[in-house]
C-alpha cells in the first residue's frame, strides 16, 4: 500500500471513525487488528514470520523478567530475533557472500520495504532489553504485536519504546481537537514533502549515476539534489507517521530536527533519524564501552556501532562502507574536540567560523550519500567526476 495515495487516506478515516466509536478499554485492540491488517496487505506471506517473532519476544519477555539471570536471557532472546532478521533481509547476500546461490523464491526485503522488517525487530529487542532494565512489565502477545506493528510507523519508524507507547493504547488515547489540528498539518506537511519535493529532487538525483555523460558541475547538482531528496523523503514519511498518530491521540517520536543545519557530524546525528541515533548509542555502543576506557576504544566501538548502522539499511558493501565513513568521521571530530579541550583551543566562533563549520559539516554528509545510494564502484566514479575527473 502506497503511504500518500487516497487508499491509505481512507484506511485511517475508517481506522478512526471506529476508533472514536469505541469504548476506552478496545481502542488498544482496535489498532493493533488495524495494524495486523495493514501489515498483512504489504505482505502477507511474511505474516506467519513476524507471529512467530512476536510470541517469541513475548515469551522471552516473561522469561527475562522472572530470572535471575538477565543478561543471558537478553542474549538468547536477541540474538533469536537477529537471526530471523538476518535470514529475512540478508539471506540472498550472504549466500551470495559464501558462494552459494540464493534459494528459489527468497528475495529478502529492503530496509523500506512493506514490510519495515528493521524497524519492528529492533523495537522488539528494545522491548527485551527494556524489561530487563526494569523500565516497564512484560506485555502479551497482542501488546507487542499492537507496539511492533503499528501502522503509521510500518514504512519508515521511528523505533518507538513500549514504555512510552503502550501506555497511551492501553489507557485508550483520546484525540482532542489540538491533536486533529497537529494531526492535519503534520500530514499535509508529510505529502508536500513526498508527492511535491522528493518527486521532483529525485529526477535530478538520478543524474548521478550518469557520471561519464555529465560534467562535474551537474554531478553536484545530482549530489545536492540527492542530499535533499533523502531528507524530505524520509522526513515527509515521519511526518506522516507523527501526524498519524497524533489523529488517534498517541505521541509518537520525532525523528529529524533541521540535522542539515548542525555545524559538526555529532550534532547531525542527534538531529538525523533520531530514534535510531538513540537506539544505536543505547543498545550497542553504550553496551560495547561507549567511551569509558579511552580514545581509542570509543573510536573502535564508534565504527563498529555505525558500521552495523549501515548495515540495518541495507545488504551491500556500500552500506556498510556508508556507516563506516560516518563511523570514522565521528571518531575524527571526538579526536579533535578532545585536542581543543586539552590545549584550551577555545576561540569563541564568529559568525564566518561558523559557516565554515557549517559547509564543512553538509559536505562531509552529502558526500556520503553517494556511498548509501549506489554501489562502491559507481560511488567511485561519481567522486572523480566531482573532481572533473570523470568521462
């Protein structure tokens, strides 16, 4: 199901209307049928995979509670969820890595599928890990399907927390007349970015796999355009999602706050993707050490944390490459905010300084983009066509 045609729009209008019909205490189970339904449309022969998943978090969720033994039951019940994960999205390319051709009729989704598989496991492993923080009581089934699987997130996130989400479907959430207004304009926001912009930045964008026709000027037009599609794309179906949500009365997270207007790379990641930005820190790099034992092991464990970001985009090289590059710009910008605070370089910025930061910052960005858009090769080519290299 197409997120910006009038289908989706009357789904929700249905969706709501009986929402609002309902008494407090079935509005939760409403949404999460709906949300079923919606799931089982974009792909319903993958249905039975996420039931299982979904009774397999619920399971371990109560198993983790009641022991003693935390830790190791987190493990098993993650790493469960990973390699459902893994054979879902990355079977093809990792039978393809080892050799082996890819099994009939398996063709793993990509990271915006119908399916928004990466989005959903990793709520569930926030779940895991959450119950076992103590941060909220293990949910059913149905909660969990209802939390994994709700529908305005099902494209594109954010990766919400059960502890902030479920209590508003159980409680009933009750839409006021603030929340349609939010609602309504966040939405129109959505579909302006998508239908008007991202249509249009896209056309231009695509000229970046022409690399040996064009010349270097329009390669940076194709970069630039490209820079911006992905984010009024990505932001446009966020907005959806929030607008959505707030139609039934739930607070959803924001996912992007102008990350394109930050004036260093770590300040763009608290503003891009944001609920991932946070799931990664909390869930892989705090767990690897984060950056209590020295400068160099936070580096290691920078690149490793946005090396397997790259990896949840997507199955390729050029993902990963993709994290890496961020990984490593990271650990270059930690190195140097540690060099100025060690020999008090302190300046104020003028305005001048910051612009530079500014343009050093979107550059560095953009020019990852072309690692995440296309493959290492083509990547390459394009590099040395913004050098006038290229033909």
């Amino acid at each position: 199901m197409n997120w910006t045609d009038v289908t989706f729009a009357l789904l929700v209008g249905a969706a709501w209307l009986v929402y609002r019909l309902l008494p407090a205490r079935r509005r939760g189970h409403w949404l999460t049928l709906v949300s079923v339904a919606v799931f089982a449309l974009e792909g319903a022969a993958a249905l039975g995979v996420v039931a299982a998943m979904v009774v397999w978090t619920s399971r371990w969720g109560v198993r983790i509670h009641r022991t003693s033994a935390k830790r190791r039951c987190v493990g098993a019940g993650v790493a469960g969820l990973l390699v459902m994960l893994a054979a879902g999205k990355y079977g093809n390319w990792l039978l393809g890595l080892a050799g082996l051709p890819a099994l009939a009729g398996v063709h793993a989704p990509s990271w915006l599928g119908p399916l928004g598989m990466s989005y959903f496991v990793f709520r569930m492993i926030s779940y895991l890990v959450d119950v076992a923080q103590g941060k909220h009581e293990p949910g059913n089934a149905w909660a969990i399907a209802g939390y994994a699987l709700f529908f305005p997130t099902l494209p594109a996130g954010p990766i919400e927390r059960y502890e902030a989400f479920a209590p508003q479907v159980a409680a009933g959430a009750e839409p006021t007349l603030e929340d349609l207004r939010a609602g309504a304009l966040r939405i129109a926001a959505g579909l302006f970015k998508k239908i008007v912009l991202a249509d249009f930045l896209l056309e231009w964008a695509k000229l970046m796999r022409e690399s040996q026709t064009y010349g270097a000027g329009w390669m940076w037009v194709a970069l630039y355009a490209y820079t911006l599609y992905i984010y009024v794309d990505f932001s446009g179906y966020s907005d959806m999602a929030v607008g959505v949500a707030r139609l039934f009365g739930i607070r959803i997270r924001e996912n992007f706050n102008w990350p394109y207007l930050r004036t260093n790379i770590a300040e763009f990641w608290r503003h891009w993707h944001m609920s991932l930005t946070a799931f990664i820190t909390e869930y892989i790099y705090y767990p690897l050490g984060g950056n209590r034992k020295g400068l160099t092991r936070a580096g290691v464990n920078t690149l490793i944390a946005m090396g397997l970001c790259g990896m949840w985009h997507g199955a390729g090289w050029h993902f990963i490459a993709w994290g890496l590059y961020h990984g490593a710009g990271l650990t270059v910008y930690r190195v140097w905010r540690k060099l100025r605070e060690t020999y008090g370089w302190h300046r104020p910025k003028s305005k001048a300084r910051k612009a530079l930061a500014w343009a050093v910052t979107f550059h560095f960005v953009a020019l990852g983009w072309a690692l995440f858009y296309m493959s290492l090769g083509e990547a390459l080519r394009l590099y040395l066509a913004l050098l006038g290299l290229g033909g």
